[in-house]
C-alpha cells in the first residue's frame, strides 16, 4: 500500500488514560475530526456503491473522505476478481466483510484478530437484519445500488450504534465467548420458575389446557441482561447472538425503559427471511418505578398475538408472587456476581468460565482494577490476545499464557468449558494455574445455579 493512501487511513493512537467523550457539542469541525481520528476503534457500514450508512463513532461529513478511500481499495480488489478481506495502516487493523450490497469495515488499533473482529461485524450485520430481514435487505440493493439503506432503518439505528459503542468502549464478553450470561440464582429457585413458565404457556380458560399457540419463546432477563430462564421448543434453541440482538435492545436504549411494548423482530439465527413479534413488559412493575427491573421477553409468530402474550405475562407474575420467587431472584440480582475472593480464587483479578454445553458464561464484578473504561479496555485486548491463541486454526494448545507489564492471563479451554483468567504481573503461572483449578472446580459443584441448564421445554 502506498505511502499516501497509508497515511490517509491512519488514525491517532489514542492514549489508554484518555476518557472517551461521546458528546461532540460545542467542539470545533477541527476538534471534532482530530477526536475522531483519536478513536482506537470504530465501525463503517457503507454501501458497495461507496454510500455511507453508518459509523459508530462520526457523522457522514466526517466519515465521507474515509468512505471513498476504503471503497476505492476494495473495488481495486474486486477488478482483480480478488476479495480484500483485511489490510493494515500505521497501528490500525481494518476487516473487510461484504454482505449482499453492504461492505461492513472494522477500523481497530486493539490487539483484536482479524477473526473477532469479524465476528463483530457479523453482530453489527445481524443487528441490521433484525430490522428489515434478509430478502428486504437483498431487495433494496438490486432494484438500486446506490439506495440509501438509512431510510428503512429509521429510528431503529440506535440499536446499531448502542452495540456498536458498547464493543469499541471496552469489549463485549457475550460477543467474544459466543454465550449468554445468567443470573447466580439457587437451582430450586430456578426450578420452580420454569414451572411457571411452562404452566404459563397454557391459557386457563382453554378446553383441554391446550398449549398457547401464540408463543414460541419466553424469556425472564434480570437488570444488565442476565438470563434468568428460558421456554422454548423441544427442537429449538435460541442462538446467543439472537439473544444478544434482544438483550442489546433492553438494556442499551432507553427506548424500551418503560412500559410494554409490541415490535416485530427478525431474529437472524432464527430464520432470517421472515418477522417475529416481540412483547417486552415488566415483571414486578419496572426498575423506575420501584420494581423490580425484571424483564419479560415473549416472542410469537403471530401478528396480532399483544393481548395473548400479555396475558402469558400477567400469569407469570402473579404466579412468581404467589410462590414468593420475586423477592428471591430480586435478593439474588442484588448480591451481584460472586467475586474472585469468594470462589477461593483471590490471586485471580477477573475471568471469564464458558460452559460450552450450556453456551453460558459467568464473570466476576469488574473490581476496581477494572473499573475505569481504559483498565477495562486493557483487559479486553488481553482476553482477546488469549482466545485468538487458543483457538488458531492450527493450533493443538489447549493452555495458553501471555505476560504484560500489568498483568499475566491464562487461557485453558477443554471440550467442556473455556477458561480466561487474569492476575497481577508478579503472579507465578503455577499460582494461577492453581487459581483457575479453583474456578473449575466451583463452576462444575455450582452448574445449576450458575447456568439455565436446559430451561423450560415444552
């Protein structure tokens, strides 16, 4: 690559110890495009035709010179018959990924694969298609190249940019292991939760309790997006990153804080050619309102399903009062997450424990080691040096080590779970190895409380 185009794609390094602003009012155009070029990350949806759709961080005046570079690279590539797929510039790693008529970029001076970064962008594309589903997607391109995809999105754009901010501000853990996180919850508490589920799913006033024909899934999300249980299908399984797509629209938004609402959905994984309809409520009034703050996610096939489905969630609620289970899970979201001190693993600063048959992972609290966005970003980058290692396509290492100025992390990843684990610089590998054995072996004796081990079937 030439000198030239090198330096034009070149960003600022942005130093660990500089908070991230998102508010760019009040700041000169030549504040703002140096803040922009300060970023260590960031996301480009363009159009093959070169038209911009959308940046996760900079408006179109900004992003437009850096659009027509990036789509001249690729088209260069593409008269060559070749795909591009990945390049670098100064400190920046760019992944290119085309879909049908949109070319989806990754600009990142993170020490990110190429691999997880594209598995980023496939997010960022799923969140897209939720929006519109796939053949509409496809449609919009061939009638017109050049169409401008952002007015379908409408409004629904800040879905795009809230997950799209929360992978650039540190890093996304769900993203990164491929699971869900639940919530710590006592297995005989979840146990009768999923009776109720599945008793919820029948409407009482029906001949023969026959099932509700109205719901495909029900789910119960504690504050933050920890999964508390599932119903759903005997043959189907919700995929985590169609749960993402659904946990990303709860929490990271304000537009779904209040209320119940009725939207459809296409949950890619699912089916990507055609819409569900999503009903969000409340179970046991909403957060602000002293409640609480858990949400109910029910998801029909059927177009005119509101009142059904509200009805599946006032049974789920009353039940949960009657049992007295809202206080327990309530008590539970309020202890938070066990921290590394109280598993027995105190020379561990952080880890993250994936249960690959359940697709579930659990973490500690952040700690004040990682509570500043650039501590957490640092960790970030370390938990994806380990996994990247771990999972090289040639590799046949199944413990992997790396060693920083600031921290020694561990990789250990078997064909029951994955491992990443982080201390302090001076801790010796045996130390933490001895630590991570504590973490597994609490993660199996605790199974059923850490995971929804199956949910409610029906």
């Amino acid at each position: 690559m030439s000198d030239a185009v090198s330096e034009r794609l070149s960003f600022s390094y942005l130093e660990e110890e500089e908070e991230e602003s998102e508010d760019d009012e009040g700041l000169t155009e030549e504040e703002r495009l140096d803040k922009f070029r300060h970023r260590p990350k960031n996301f480009l949806i363009l159009s093959r035709a070169g038209k911009p759709i959308y940046a996760t961080y900079g408006d179109e005046l900004l992003i437009a010179g850096y659009v027509a570079v990036i789509q001249t690279i690729i088209s260069f590539w593409e008269d060559l018959d070749d795909q591009l797929k990945s390049f670098e510039a100064g400190p920046y790693r760019f992944v290119v990924m085309a879909e049908g008529g949109l070319y989806l970029v990754a600009i990142s001076s993170c020490e990110e694969s190429e691999g997880q970064l594209r598995t980023q962008l496939d997010a960022l594309y799923t969140q897209i298609v939720s929006t519109l589903t796939l053949p509409a997607l496809n449609s919009a391109f061939s009638r017109r190249g050049n169409y401008d995809l952002r007015r379908l999105l409408g409004g629904t754009d800040v879905f795009l940019r809230s997950f799209g901010r929360g992978m650039c501000r540190g890093f996304e853990a769900g993203v990164l292991v491929g699971g869900v996180e639940s919530l710590w919850l006592r297995q005989r508490t979840r146990a009768a939760i999923s009776k109720i589920l599945l008793s919820s799913i029948h409407d009482p006033t029906a001949k023969g309790k026959g099932r509700q024909s109205a719901l495909l899934y029900g789910i119960l999300v504690a504050p933050g997006g920890q999964l508390i249980d599932i119903v759903r299908p005997r043959q189907h399984s919700l995929h985590p990153s169609d749960l993402h797509l659904l946990f990303n629209m709860l929490y990271n938004s304000s537009t779904f804080s209040q209320g119940e609402h009725w939207l459809p959905i296409c949950l890619p994984k699912f089916n990507p050619n055609g819409f569900l309809y999503v009903y969000l409520g409340w179970i046991g009034g909403g957060s602000g309102n002293g409640g609480t703050g858990l949400r109910c996610v029910l998801v029909s096939a059927e177009k005119e399903g509101f009142f059904a489905l509200r009805g599946v969630r006032e049974r789920i609620e009353e039940e949960m009062r009657e049992g007295k289970l809202l206080g327990k899970v309530e008590g539970s979201v309020g202890r938070g997450r066990k921290t590394c001190a109280e598993i027995g693993a105190g020379y561990i600063r952080h880890f993250l424990y994936k249960s690959r048959a359940n697709v579930q992972f659990v973490m500690p609290p952040w700690g004040h080691h990682y509570n500043p966005l650039p501590d957490r970003r640092r960790l970030g980058q370390l938990y994806h040096r380990l996994h990247a290692a771990i999972h090289e396509k040639h590799t046949k290492d199944r413990l992997h080590e790396v060693v920083t100025e600031t921290e020694t992390g561990f990789a250990w990843v078997t064909p029951e779970f994955e491992l990443y684990c982080v201390g302090g610089p001076r801790v010796p590998i045996w130390v933490l190895v001895q630590n991570a054995n504590v973490i597994v072996k609490w993660a199996r004796r605790e199974e059923g409380r850490l995971f929804c081990v199956g949910g409610a079937v029906f």
